[in-house]
C-alpha cells in the first residue's frame, strides 16, 4: 500500500501515518546531515524516504516544515538527563550533552540547521523554541534533586540555572565562531553550579 493513500491523524498511532512520519523524519535528518539546511530539499526527502512527494508537500509544505516536524518528533523522545549523584556533575555532563550534539559528525549538521531554520522560518523557530522549552523542562531536575540533596538553596529557579550552563556553548557555536571543547562544557556546568550554589539564582519576593 501507497504511504499517500492516507493522511497524516487519520490512523491510530503505530500504524501507516506514524510509519510514514517516522520514515520522512529519518530522510529529513539524513538530508540534512548530507547537505545542511540550504541542501534540503522536500524532492530528496521523498526519495530517500520511499514516500510520494505529492504526499511530503501536501503534510509538510516545504522544507521547513519538515524540520519544525522534525524537531516536533524530537521533543517528544526521552532525554538522557544526567544523575550522577552530584549537581555540579549533572550540569557539566548536561553542558556536555549539548556539545556533544552540535560536533558529533553525525548529530551535528543536523542540530546546526534546525538553528539555521528558525532564523528563516516562523514554523521551524516555533518548533525550536517547544523542543528548547522541553528539554529545559527536562533537565529542571537536576536543580529539584540539588536543593533537596541541599546543595543548592531553597527556591532556586531551574530554569535559569540550566540556562546559564548551556549559554556559553550556544554563544560559541553561532554568535563568536569561538572553539567549542569538553573542557569549555564544563567550565559552563561549574559556573552555573557555582552561581547557583551562591544564590544568584534564588527566587526573591517582590512583595
């Protein structure tokens, strides 16, 4: 049976449709990892993933609209937050983490164009924007486990800490063009653990 006889919702989960998004997702990395977001083209994604190009323009659109889904699968996926028994550990292993996703030769050109996509299109840098706030919402537990452990204060924002670890990698890669290394991902996870631990990232009452 054709992957275009059916529209993408209109079966149960696990079925034809989730085949066919799962199929033109893997093509989408593939491509962009090949040839990076000028590369990406809604005719190659087709080829490669066995399914009718009628049917890739009618659900994605174009390319940006199959990396937004792309990114959309992603953020549904399990994440491997750290627990290594230690906050500082955790948030230099997380800073690692997204190192390693922007140099690994696989993973890499991939992750660079979902940025390079936001830029251009409103639907990819939404979809970015929800897999950031996802992943954010993930590694928050790595500051609940800290202050109940009483390594860090009570009511210090997550959000922010696991902001400040990643920070400095994400300046690198795409505003300063500077080396990105281990030993920079953990100079970032000491200093947010270090910030955080000294309460610069303690919630305050206005009132």
């Amino acid at each position: 049976m054709s992957a275009e006889a059916s529209e993408p919702g209109t079966v149960r989960p696990g079925g034809r449709t989730a085949r066919t998004r799962a199929a033109v997702r893997e093509a989408t990395l593939a491509e962009l990892a090949r040839h990076g977001y000028q590369g990406l083209t809604v005719e190659n994604v087709a080829a490669r993933s066995g399914v009718h190009k009628t049917t890739v323009y009618r659900r994605w659109g174009n390319a940006e609209g199959l990396i937004a889904d792309a990114l959309d699968l992603a953020a549904e996926e399990p994440w491997p937050v750290p627990d290594t028994g230690s906050a500082e550990s955790d948030l230099r292993e997380l800073a690692r983490l997204v190192h390693g996703g922007f140099t690994d030769p696989e993973l890499g050109p991939a992750s660079s164009a979902f940025v390079a996509a936001a830029v251009h299109d409103r639907a990819a840098a939404a979809a970015l924007h929800a897999f950031f706030a996802r992943r954010q919402r993930d590694a928050a537990v790595i500051v609940t486990r800290a202050v109940e452990r009483g390594e860090l204060p009570s009511g210090t924002d997550a959000a922010e800490v696991v902001r400040t670890a990643v920070a400095p990698l994400y300046y690198r890669l795409f505003i300063s063009g500077e080396p990105v290394d281990r030993d920079v991902a953990d100079r970032a996870g000491s200093a947010a653990f270090a910030a955080a631990r000294a309460g610069v990232f303690s919630r305050r009452d206005d009132a």
